[in-house]
C-alpha cells in the first residue's frame, strides 16, 4: 500500500494554536523538534483542523522556543508537555532532527505515558517511538532505510516502504504518505466519515 501524491497542499507548520478557552473538542498531539519535515507536519495538521476543526491539533515540545524545520521555517511549538490537555490520539512526523529528539528523556517519557492511544508515526517519525520502547512486538511499515534500526527495537515483523497498522499504531513512509498516518488517527478520533471527506476535501480520492 503506498501513499497517494495528489492533491496535497505543501503546507508548512503554523503558528495557530487552540483558543484561549482552550481546545473545545477533542484534540490530537503532534511532538515537534528542530529539523522535523513541514510537508509531512503541514499534512497532520491540515487533517486533523479539516476533521477537528481549528485547536485540533497541537504541537507540543519541552520548550517553547521556536524551532527550524528542515526546510528552514521557522515554527513556535503551541504548548509545553506540562500544559497539553489529555490527548486523544498522537501523530509523530519525521525529519532530519528526529535521531535526535528521539533521545530526548521528556518525549521519551510521553510516548511511553501515552503509548496505548492511536498513534500514526511517518517516515523517521518511528525512531521516536523506537527509542520510547513503544515498539516491541509490534508490526510496522515505514521508510525502506530503517528496516534495521526497527529490527532493533524490538518489533514483531518489519514491511519496509509500506503503510502498516497493527492494533492502535498506523507506520509509514516518509514524505507524502503520512497523509495515511494523519487520516488513520482522524478516523480513531472523529470517525471514518469525517477522515474519508478531510481526504476528498484534499483531492486524494
């Protein structure tokens, strides 16, 4: 199964966040970091705002320092770990900055407290949940170039290139194919229906 190219806006990270009242639905946490990839973050965040509305995806950091994308926006995470409100799904781009944040001992510790909740995770977006010991015993798909480092970790089975769901975590490949990644944990969050028109409203289908 492979990510469909069409239709998807190069979005880039923004800077909107939820409402002073705080996030009025449910909402879907995104981990950022220096380096991470703003086409595969602008297309969790456009998901998750076409299905949730505006405040339904917020990025979150150990700091709210702005960082740099790996296309070199600049980008100001919404909150810190402590202030997120409960999530009720998780979505983890990848990046040339994510070996890195991967050892972070705060993102760590999240991915852990938070590992039963739908996850989607694209490209090196997995080595973040590698390094949390999030991955032992599952199934995951991915980038061709991790196959080892996922062997690695523990996981059950590796399906390089592909899109996989096992259980509550969908894994892709990098780049376009998070658009998988995005609508698996719209679908967990807000139903298929509202997951199957945020992909029509994109011109994937």
């Amino acid at each position: 199964m492979s990510g469909s190219q069409a239709g998807i806006p190069e979005q880039g990270p923004t800077e909107q966040g939820p409402t002073e009242q705080g996030p009025v639905g449910p909402i879907v946490a995104i981990p950022v970091y220096a380096g991470v990839s703003e086409l595969e973050l602008g297309i969790m965040v456009t998901v998750c705002r076409l299905c949730g509305g505006e405040g339904a995806a917020i990025t979150v950091n150990r700091s709210r320092a702005s960082i740099v994308t790996a296309g070199g926006l600049v980008s100001t995470p919404h909150v810190l770990y402590a202030a997120l409100p409960e999530p009720a799904a998780l979505l983890l781009p990848g990046g040339p900055g994510a070996l890195k944040a991967s050892r972070d001992p705060l993102l760590r510790a999240f991915l852990s407290s938070h590992a039963t909740l739908p996850t989607g995770a694209s490209g090196s977006g997995l080595l973040l949940l590698g390094k949390a010991g999030v991955l032992t015993g599952r199934e995951v798909g991915g980038p061709a170039d991790l196959t080892d480092t996922m062997w690695g970790h523990g996981v059950q089975d590796v399906h390089p290139g592909q899109v996989w769901t096992d259980a509550q975590l969908c894994t892709t490949p990098g780049g376009f194919p998070a658009l998988h990644a995005a609508l698996y944990a719209a679908a967990a969050v807000w139903g298929a229906e509202a997951a199957a028109d945020a992909a029509r409203r994109l011109g994937t289908l």
